[in-house]
C-alpha cells in the first residue's frame, strides 16, 4: 500500500495551483478572444441585414445573413466551447484542491 505524505500532498497542491494560474491567464485570453469574435459575427450579421434590399420573410432574410457570417458564427462557438472547457477545468482543479486540503488536514492530525 502507497502511503501519501504531507509532502507529496503539498506538491500535488502546488502543481495544481500551477494548473490553475495557466488556466486563468488562457481564459483571459480566450474570453478576449471570444468577445472580438462574438462582434465580428454580430456586426457581418447585421450588415447582412442592412444589405439585403429584396422583399423577403423576415426569417428567410436572417438565414441569408447568417449564412454570410457563419465562418465568423463558427469561430464565435468554437471559443464560446473553449473558454466553457477552461472555466470547467478551473472548477474541477478547486474541487481537487479542495480535497487535498481536507487530505492534509487528516494527515496532519493522524501524524503523517
């Protein structure tokens, strides 16, 4: 049987505060991202709109639109799904952190 150490607790602490130090920084970077794709698709979908002068349904002349802003859509939801993923990540790292610190703590008291 492999005894965990307050030592290997405290490494496994820190790598996982490492891990949540490089998430953040890149959920910053991907929320940026998102929110610059997020205006490009709604401004090229708007223009769209504007554009088109022929009498059409409202919802067939939205569809015209989105259809000439879906590679900027596409760019908007796959970011949108990234800064999700990273969120989650940090979410699950405090949930791990969290248990490690109870871990320590019954450590502690047990003289490990």
């Amino acid at each position: 049987m492999n005894t965990l150490t307050q030592i290997d607790l405290e490494t496994e602490m820190i790598r996982i505060c490492n891990r949540m130090e490089t998430d953040i920084e890149l959920l910053a970077d991907l929320s940026t991202q998102r929110a610059e794709a997020e205006s490009a698709y709604k401004y090229k979908h708007a223009r769209a709109l504007i554009e088109t002068v022929e009498k059409m349904p409202v919802g067939t002349k939205d569809a015209l639109a989105h259809l000439r802003a879906a590679d900027d859509y596409r760019q908007w939801k796959l970011l949108e799904g990234r800064e999700k993923a990273t969120q989650q990540s940090l979410v699950a790292s405090r949930s791990r952190l969290d248990a490690l610190r109870t871990i320590c703590a019954n450590v502690r008291a047990v003289g490990g």
